[in-house]
C-alpha cells in the first residue's frame, strides 16, 4: 500500500490563542487526527489513558485476540 505524502502540519487542527483549552485535551485532538492519517501510530499507558487522554479511540487495545490495536497497556496481573 502506497500512502500519499501529507504535510503532517495540515493533519492536525489549530487552536485559537485565545481559547482555553488544556493541553492534554489540545493532545488527544491532535492524536485524534493524526491516527487517521499515520496507521503504524501506537500509544501506551499503564492505567493512565483517561488522565492523559493518549488513547487512539478508532483503534482499540492491542491484545492476542486484536493485534491490530493501537493501544499498548503497560501493566500486567
């Protein structure tokens, strides 16, 4: 499969100055957008996804039984 090259500047949206947003949830939207456009981006987290707000929510947990997942959890039972 053959990708078109994309500026990974015009993937993402942009946010207003002016515009009170916290960073992590700034994050999520730009992980958001970049995740349809970079198929081999992962993300990772021990238990923490909801507080930093990494998780790749078109993707699901990469697991046995979902290796296509794209999100790693880093702890183990």
């Amino acid at each position: 499969m053959v990708l078109a090259r994309k500026n990974l500047g015009d993937c993402i949206p942009h946010f207003s100055p002016d515009l009170k947003l916290e960073t992590r949830t700034a994050g999520r939207d730009i992980l958001q957008h970049l995740a349809t456009t970079l198929p081999m981006l992962i993300s990772g987290s021990a238990d923490l996804h909801n507080s930093t707000r990494n998780y790749i929510n078109a993707a699901g947990d990469f697991t046995r039984n979902n290796p296509i997942g794209r999100n790693i959890l880093f702890w183990y039972s």
